[in-house]
C-alpha cells in the first residue's frame, strides 16, 4: 500500500511530488532503477554547507564534525570538542511547500581512548490533510522525518583509524490514516543503521616543492533491518494485508582527496566521492541489507520507455555509482572558496548540478554557505541554499 495513495486534491501534488522525486532519488519516472527501492532517503542528504559546496564530497576529508555522516573514521583525527548546525529551505522551487532541513552534530575527543560524535537530523514535511479513497476529508496531520546517532573512532596508528556509528530512525509520513478501504491503518516508520568506515590518510610528501598529502576513505551507512508504514492484520479471506517493509538506504561511499599547502597562507583540496546504493529487491520481496551489500553489486535492467512501449537499457554496477568531485581553497585559515560537480547516470536518476560556496573563520566561530545550480531546467533542487554555523571549541 503506497502511502502516497492518501492524498488527492491541491495536497497530493506537493507531498507526492516530494518524496517521488526528491526522496527517491530526483528522477523521472520512465527512468527510475535504484530510484523508489529505499524509504528513509533523507538519511542521504548531505549535511553540512562544507562538503555541499564541494560538490557533495566528504569521505576522504572527514576533517570536522560532519564526519559522522561523510567517514565516522575522520573523527580520530580530531581533537577538542566541536559543534555545527546547518539549516535549508528543502526545494525551494515548491514555494510555499514549508519544507525545511536541520541538521546538529558535534564531536569530542577523549585523549587516549578515542573521539566521540553525535548528530540529529530532521526534515520538516510540512502540514497535509488526509483522504479516504472516496475523497472525504480525515483531519490534518504533520510529517516529518527524524534521526538521532551517536560515532566512535579512533586511530590503529598514526595513519589509519577506523570508525562506526549508529543512528535511530522515525520517520512520521502519514501516520493514523486508514487506507485499502479502510482495511489498513497506517503508522510511523521505525527503524536504525549502523555505520561502518576507515580512513587513512597518507605521509605528506614534497610534490614539486608543495608539501602534499592523500587520503583514502570508505563509509558503509545504514545497515539495518527495513522499516514499515502501516500495520499488518489479516483480510476478509485470511490473507495478510498491509505492513509492506521497505530497505533502509544502506550505502557505501569510498573516495580520495588531495591536500596541497601551497605556502604559508594558501590551500587547495581536491576530493572525490563515489556513491553506490546497496539495494536489492524485486516486486514481491526485500533482499536483507547483509546479503544486499554484496547481491546489489550486478548489471539492471531500466525501462526507458512506458509500460505500454517498454524499451530497456542495461546499466552496470559502475553506471548506478554516483559521482562527486569537489575542490576547496583557503587563505590563511580564515577564508575560504569552494565548487564541485556532482554526476549520476541519466537512467539512473539523472541528477547533474554544479556546486559553489564559501566559508569564513575567525577565532572559534565559522560560518559555511552552498549554493546548487541544477543543470536540469525545473529540477526540484534548483537554487537550494545552505547555511551552516560552527563552534570549534579547540581552538580557544
């Protein structure tokens, strides 16, 4: 039972839309593969104004508190305690919609022992009035999504650490609606990931008299158990109806990057990210995300075409992979330039944008700012913007 079946009228557009687009992956429909195949998607927007001005690249970085979302192993390279907040305007091409993003983390490290990190994130789905299938009013109803977690690193040696991290999942759609004729009662989605990731970063090396130094980092998110919107009771006949289970987003997210200090006051990073959702499931069953890590790792089928005139292309495991690349310019610690490009197969979502943003510093204080230019006329992601504020308290 598809919980989008709840609304009709003004309101299905904005909410349908919504998770149609955004949430599964900003596709068109001919063209879905992955796309539609996870619930909870929000757990896979990028965070923090930093990376997103970057092109959405971060797994080798993983240099501040964001890393409990881009490589929870960055965390045992970090000391003293920091805090962020970052906050968007969701789809800001839906005006009047009132979706929101809000993201907090911070770190604190334990010398000895280890860094700890922390996060919650929450979109705000906006206020939605209920329908039954014959039109009639059910009451208003908010939705929102909501996660909160906790990260551990710490280092195996001077270059290598590993890290983890595991988040609580409640994701309140549509909750309290009856649907299927009323045969089925709909609930909050309940669920949680465990996060898996390492990240080692090389001896700086003199590269034409700049000092240099590489990083190479993986982070497999969101491994847990599916997540359900309505509850299950038993139909007229016996059968079961209802508590149809969706795949959490279990990803795996692996990149580079490269530092050169140019001289005393000037920086540049160069990073790149690959992404590749590990989601395997066919039209009656969801395969468990400890076989799908390795069982998603094969050649789909999309149909290009409508179910009338169906035409199909294959892509392979490199070709559902996204693609982010991303640089970063700092004058002498207190200013700062970013772009990137992010890239994903047009048959597998098709989201193509630009990145640019800039950050300043100054004593403990920092303040981040993205901006997305969408390469698609009309794309949902048009135009969004974020603003991030950070404390780092380690440097006082």
């Amino acid at each position: 039972m598809k919980l989008t079946s709840l609304f009709v009228g003004k309101h299905m557009r904005t909410y349908a839309l919504f998770f149609l687009t955004l949430l599964l992956g900003i596709a068109s429909a001919p063209v879905r593969a992955q796309v539609g195949g996870a619930a909870v998607v929000f757990l896979m927007i990028e965070p923090d104004s930093r990376a997103a001005g970057m092109g959405n690249t971060g797994v080798a970085v993983a240099d501040n508190a964001s890393a409990v979302f881009w490589n929870p192993a960055g965390l045992a390279f970090q000391k003293g305690l920091s805090l962020s907040l970052t906050h968007a305007n969701w789809l800001p091409e839906f005006k009047g919609a009132g979706l929101f993003y809000e993201h907090v983390n911070g770190r604190y490290s334990l010398p000895g022992l280890g860094t700890f990190g922390m996060h919650i994130t929450y979109l705000n789905l906006g206020e939605h009035e209920g329908r039954d299938e014959n039109n009639n009013p059910t009451g208003t109803f908010r939705s929102y999504d909501l996660a909160i977690g906790g990260s551990f690193a710490r280092k195996i040696n001077e270059r290598f650490a590993l890290g983890g991290g595991l988040r609580l999942i409640y994701s309140n759609l549509a909750p309290n609606q009856s649907v299927g004729g009323g045969e089925v009662q709909t609930q909050p989605g309940v669920s949680f990931g465990i996060d898996l990731a390492g990240l080692y970063r090389m001896p700086e090396m003199d590269l034409g008299g700049v000092n240099t130094q590489l990083s190479f980092g993986f982070n497999l998110a969101n491994m847990g158990p599916t997540i359900s919107y309505t509850k299950p009771t038993t139909g007229p006949n016996g059968e079961q109806i209802g508590g149809q289970e969706d795949p959490i987003p279990t990803n795996l997210r692996f990149g580079w990057s490269a530092r050169f200090n140019l001289d005393q006051y000037n920086r540049l990073t160069l990073a790149m990210d690959f992404n590749k959702q590990l989601i395997d499931r066919d039209s009656t069953s969801v395969t468990p995300f400890y076989k799908a890590i390795f069982s998603s790792w094969k050649t789909i089928r999309v149909n290009t075409g409508t179910p009338e005139d169906p035409r199909y292309q294959e892509l392979s495991p490199f070709e559902q992979l996204t693609i982010g690349v991303g640089s970063e310019y700092w004058y002498n610690d207190l200013f700062a330039l970013r772009a990137g490009y992010f890239y994903e197969n047009p048959y597998n979502g098709n989201r193509r944008f630009l990145t640019f943003g800039a950050g300043i510093r100054y004593n403990i204080i920092g303040v981040d700012f993205s901006y997305l230019y969408a390469l698609e006329e009309k794309h949902p992601l048009s135009n969004t913007m974020r603003f991030s504020l950070l404390l780092d308290f380690s440097k006082r």
